[in-house]
C-alpha cells in the first residue's frame, strides 16, 4: 500500500510555511503589531483568520499563515524574537513548520467506521498527517490496518489489567507522537494518561453533546423520542464526555427508526465528523480557551 506522500510542489510550498496561533486580551494595534513583526523578518502573509470574543475587555484570537525563505534554519530565532512582541500584548502563542505533518495514534477497539475514515483520507493524501500506529483492545481490526503499512498493536484492557495496559500504551505513544485520536475507543482515558496529552487527545462521542453523555446514547436519544440525532468531536478531559468541543454534526430521524436504526445513521455521521477535527487539529485551526474552542476552518 503506497503511503501517504504530498507532491513535489506541494512538499516544496511547505518547506518555508510557518503557522502561528495567537490569543490574548483584545486591545488596539495586535494586528499591527504582529503584521509588522513578520514583515521585519522578511515573512510573506499568506492567510490571516481572527477572532474578537468582545472588542471591549474580551479575548482575541488570530491564526496567520506565513512564508519565510529558510525556515528551518531561522524558526529558533523568530520565536525567541516574537517572545518580546507576546509579553508586551500578554500573548499565549505558538509557531509551528507546515511541512511538518504531525504524527498520530489511533485508539480503537472493535467498531471500524471511524477508524477507516482516518485510514482512507489519510491513504488519499486529504489527511496531512502521518499515522504512526494504531493501538487496540481487541485483534479485530489487525490485518485491515497492517493492510496500510500501519504498525498494529494489540493491548487487551480489562478491569484487572487497566493499569499496565496504560503503562504499555503510554510507553508506544510517549515521544513517538504529537495527538492521540479515539476512533470509538470504548475505554475512559485516565487522567494519568491524559495529562501527557493535554488538549492533543481527540474523542468522537456517539451523540450531539451535551444531549446523552455517557453509554448507549442512542439508546438514550430512542428512549426519548429525539427528532435530531448527531455526533461531536472534542478534547479529552477528566470531566467524561465533557472537553472542549471541536466540531459536530446531526441528522434528522423520526419515530419510525428503531435503535439499529440510529446507530448506522449515527455511523456515518460520526466518521464524518472525527476526520474534521483531526483535519483540523493537525492544521493548527484550533485554539482552545477555557472548556471552549476557536476553530479557523
């Protein structure tokens, strides 16, 4: 199975393309200010997105898209100078290299939907990350994986060995990877494990949240009798079901669909939906303030 690769051109353009995310308290000139900045360092700005909560006393965000002839090389260099412009506006910031694809864990246990989404945008060049390994609590889903040239890891859970099946996992994924995303993982993260990956663990939760939380959520929807059913990406937090959301979607059902019914209705949408936030999340679109988000889609 070929892999992933950009086109020459393509890897090219991102040699020398930069992003950076910015938040801070709104006030007059940051724009400004950041624009001359770049413009000093000889950057070229190719796309600029922001993002006031309230102009007066509120939160400001912004996402800006740069060229920088030897990027590599200077990066160091331009952090440690931006540092004085970030102070100066109280800035929470980062700088990260577009060619540089981020590298990724998959979680799954024995539904395949959502993990074959990420596989297939993935295999066709429209996820631009590298996935560096998909780990599992059953051996289902083994030779389909290992079909990509994806190494498989097969870590069972029970409630007797949660512990050391964590440690095993945690020992894969500690400096291999950079996000890890759980494509209908049916096992709660513990907060041990999440707080090597604050705000970089993304869930697909099988329901329009906050609607349902917890399991069997279309269960929940049938029971009460739900016209609108739907699917939510979010950030992995100690609070179950309760992270930061990145992206959602829905659709309509009425009283004729039954349970089963839900479910493959649900099936599509929940794929859909988890391959755009991890698009997202590894195209640096995403800031996260508080329980919320900001995404530069």
């Amino acid at each position: 199975m070929t892999p992933n690769v950009l086109p020459k051109n393509q890897r090219e353009d991102l040699k020398n393309r930069a992003r950076m995310l910015v938040s801070c308290p709104d006030q007059p000139g940051i724009v400004a200010a950041v624009s001359r900045f770049l413009y000093e360092h000889g950057a070229n700005i190719v796309q600029s997105d922001q993002y006031t909560m309230d102009p007066e006393g509120g939160l400001f965000f912004i996402r800006i898209e740069f060229d920088l002839e030897n990027l590599d090389e200077r990066r160091e260099k331009l952090k440690e100078d931006f540092a004085v412009v970030a102070q100066q506006f109280q800035m929470q910031w980062s700088i990260n290299r577009a060619g540089r694809k981020k590298r990724l864990a998959i979680f799954v246990s024995k539904e395949d939907h959502a993990l074959l989404e990420l596989l297939w945008q993935w295999q066709a060049g429209d996820l631009q990350a590298d996935i560096a390994m998909v780990i599992s609590n059953h051996n289902d889903m083994r030779a389909m994986v290992e079909s990509f040239d994806i190494p498989f890891h097969h870590i069972p859970v029970t409630a007797a060995t949660k512990e050391e099946a964590e440690r095993q996992q945690l020992e894969l994924v500690s400096g291999q990877v950079d996000a890890v995303v759980l494509a209908r993982y049916m096992q709660i993260i513990t907060p041990k494990f999440i707080e090597h990956f604050p705000n970089r663990i993304i869930n697909i939760h099988h329901s329009f949240l906050p609607a349902f939380v917890g399991g069997k959520p279309y269960a929940q929807a049938h029971n009460r009798g739900v016209k609108i059913i739907g699917a939510t990406a979010h950030y992995v937090t100690e609070e179950l079901d309760g992270g930061p959301i990145i992206e959602q979607d829905v659709q309509r059902v009425s009283h004729r669909d039954n349970v089963d019914d839900l479910k493959r209705i649900g099936r599509h949408i929940e794929r859909i939906v988890l391959a755009r936030a991890v698009s997202w999340h590894v195209e640096d679109r995403v800031i996260v303030h508080g329980n919320k988000t900001v995404v530069f889609n």
